[in-house]
C-alpha cells in the first residue's frame, strides 16, 4: 500500500472513529430541547362562601394551563359543586377542602364557571 492509500485509509477510519459518536451526540443533543418540562400551571385561589366566589373574575396575563384552587369556606349558600358547562367539569366543593381544577386557556377566551343551581358565576379570563 502506498504512502497515500495509507493516509486515505487512516484519514477515513479517523472520521469514521471520531464522526459517528460526535454525529450522535448531536442527535442526543437536539432531542434534549424537545423533551424539556412543560412550565408549571399558573395557580389562583378562589373562595367560595356564601356570597359567591372571590374573586367572581380571575384574570391571567397570558394563555397557558391555570390551576384553579377552590375550597369552599361555609355551608351556607349553593356553593357545594362547581360546574364549568362549557367543558363539561363538575366537581363537589366539599367544606374546608381544596379541590383543584386545571384548564387550558387560550387568548381572548372567557371560561365561565357557576355554581350547581347556576346562582353563583365566575369566569376565567385570558388578556
């Protein structure tokens, strides 16, 4: 073998040696981005007593998921489910406890919520 096959042949295996793994570590490296963590919910706590929720509005600068974090504070009222028609959630409001509820909320869009005899309303609203 020749001076310059030998070169070629060593040339080649070092590219091939050195090539393949950098080639895929780049493929590891891209993919990476792909699977990073979703942010985490926005989180916004409602009271429910027996006037009704506070805050009746909830606003939130932006779209994305929100967690709505209501806990019914008195037994008086119809405050004992919370129904949001548009999506199809109902959920009871036992006393005293959190019950967490996670939407997805676009720009512009105003999800209504109200009690289970309709009396009390509430919205979430994204600017």
């Amino acid at each position: 073998m020749g001076h310059r096959n030998r070169f070629t042949s060593f040339a080649a295996l070092f590219f091939i040696g050195t090539g393949l793994p950098l080639a895929l570590a780049g493929q590891v490296l891209a993919h990476e981005g792909e699977h990073a963590p979703a942010p985490a919910p926005v989180e916004i706590e409602v009271t429910v007593d027996k006037n009704g929720y506070t805050p009746s509005v909830v606003e939130v600068a932006k779209p994305g998921k929100v967690k709505l974090l209501f806990k019914r504070t008195s037994e008086v009222g119809c405050g004992e489910r919370v129904v949001f028609p548009a999506l199809g959630i109902e959920k009871d409001l036992p006393l005293g406890i959190v019950v967490a509820i996670q939407v997805e909320a676009k720009v512009g869009e105003r999800i209504a919520f109200t009690c289970g005899m309709g009396m009390y309303k509430g919205a979430l609203v994204v600017r």
